[in-house]
C-alpha cells in the first residue's frame, strides 16, 4: 500500500495533464498560429488586388 499512494498519484496527474494538453492548449495554440498565419497573409498581400479568378474568366 505504501507504494500504490505515489503511484497512483502519478498516473491520475499525468492523465490530467494530458487530458489539458489534448483538450485545451493544442486548440488554442492552433487557433493562435491560424490567427497569426491569416494577419501575415493579410500583410504581404498586395493592396488592390483579391483573392479568386479575374473577372474576365
């Protein structure tokens, strides 16, 4: 029994933290690059020109 204790507080903590870096920070981080990506995209893009075919297609 006296080796259970530590042991079983080290799988339940390490189950936690996976379950928030599998639930929360993943997501985030990847939502945060997205943002990042689409300002940066947003920034080289130049001024007077879209997206998408020309209108004389």
């Amino acid at each position: 029994a006296s080796l259970q204790k530590p042991l079983a507080i080290t799988v339940i903590g390490g189950l936690l933290v996976s379950a928030v870096l599998t639930l929360i920070v993943i997501p985030l981080v990847y939502t945060w690059l997205e943002d990042i990506n689409d300002m940066a995209a947003g920034f080289f893009q130049k001024k007077g020109r879209t997206k998408g075919m020309s209108s004389n297609a």
